[in-house]
C-alpha cells in the first residue's frame, strides 16, 4: 500500500503503521533525488505499534519486552529518530512535511525545522478554536523535546526531524514530522510506553496528565475535515530557505 499512498492528498490516509513510516521515509527520498521540492503526508494508522529507534534493541531485556507487549497487542517497529518509544495507533494522527532547504552556515537550522513544522501547527489550533496552544517542553512526556505543540502546557504533538543531503547538489532535504494524539485517553497510549520501559528495567516513568488529546479540548471537531487546512498551512509557510 505504501506505493498508493497519495503525497499530493491533503486528505487524511489509513495505511499500517509499517505502511506510513515507509511512506515518510520515500517521501525524503525522493525530495533527495530530486524529484520534488517540497511534499506532505496526513496519516492515521489502521493497525498500532510502539516504535522507537533502532539502538533499544541492544537494551538488556528487550526480547522479553517484545514478547510481552505483543501479548498485549503492540509490537514493536523502528524508526530512523531518536527519542523514547512512542505508540503509533488510531487515536493518532502523523503529518510529515518534505521539502529541499537551501542551508547556510547558521546554527539555528535545526530549531528553523522544528519551527516551520510547530508554528502553523499552532496557528491552526487557533484557528479551530484553542486560545492556548504554544511549542515548549512538558516534564513528565514521553519523547519529549522544546518543540512539542502544547495545548495548556500538555504535549499534544511530538516532533522529529531528518536531514539528508539532495544528490548531486549542495541543497538539503528536510523531513519534520508531527504525531499528534486525537483520541482516547493519553493515560491509555502512556501505560503502553511505561509497560516497555518496566519490561527493559529503566526507572524512568512517564505522566498521563502530561499529555492531552485533540478530542478532549475540541470533542465535536471533525478532524476529517480540519486536516487538510492543516496541510494547506504548511505547504503555504514561508519559503522553505536559510541564509
């Protein structure tokens, strides 16, 4: 299904989770090759996981931990990110944002990524109402960064982003994704993070009430409908260059 996937939809699409991580990973490849300048992607998982970088399996533990979190129904898949495992299903929406950047010299261009994903994001949450939507770490959130879009200063969207050289060319390519939590309950999603890490013996534990959920603010949104102005507000930011 990943080839079907329509980077030029701003309707939301329902590929397996493994289905919509190979599909960002071909979106930045073909930004890399030059077949495009800039490309997006809405998904939501049809199926759930819990994925994480590649280096946990080199974790003390984690066989077992595999094993037991899919009794419970959650394997586990990778991710070319870094961060703490993070769980991938319906109640989640994943936006991914592609395009070629022409980097200079300045340090800022990891904190210009995360921007030019996190800043529309927040306008458009203001837009569908939400007066205190802002980018900022939240203590006590799994794969938490200075970046996440918070709503009341809980982690509504998590945020990741890969740089790779275009060929032949002095350009960059730019991947920033967002994974934002729509529905059921943050402790939910969080007791699966928290499950792995009791499984891998790592004392660190993570908050439910860090996290919240589109659907707990807005409960009569129809997300359906709203992602494609999301999408339309990122392909309309600013252009995608640094000095």
């Amino acid at each position: 299904m990943t080839d079907s996937l329509d980077f030029a939809s701003m309707a939301l699409q329902r590929p397996s989770v493994e289905e919509g991580l190979a599909a960002e990973e071909a979106l930045l490849e073909r930004v890399c090759r030059g077949e495009m300048t800039l490309g997006w992607l809405a998904w939501s998982p049809q199926d759930r996981a819990l994925v994480m970088p590649r280096r946990h399996q080199r974790l003390d533990g984690f066989d077992e931990a595999r094993e037991q979190l899919a009794e419970k129904g959650w394997p586990l898949l990778f991710r070319s990110t870094g961060g703490t495992p993070v769980p991938q299903s319906e109640a989640v929406v994943n936006v991914a944002l592609a395009l070629r950047c022409e980097v200079g010299s300045s340090a800022a261009h990891l904190e210009w990524g995360y921007r030019r994903l996190g800043d529309p994001w927040c306008d458009w949450l203001s837009w569908l109402g939400v007066a205190n939507a802002d980018l900022g770490a939240v203590p006590g959130a799994y794969c938490d960064g200075r970046f996440n879009v918070r709503i009341g200063g809980r982690k509504l969207v998590g945020t990741a982003q890969r740089w790779r050289r275009v060929r032949g060319s002095g350009a960059m390519a730019l991947l920033v994704h967002g994974a934002m939590q729509v529905g059921s309950t943050p402790e939910a999603l969080v007791e699966v993070v928290n499950a792995f890490q009791a499984a891998v013996d790592d004392p660190q534990r993570f908050s439910g009430d860090s996290h919240v959920a589109l659907r707990q603010v807005l409960p009569d949104q129809g997300l359906e409908a709203a992602i494609p102005d999301l999408l339309a507000r990122l392909v309309r930011s600013e252009d995608p260059s640094m000095a």
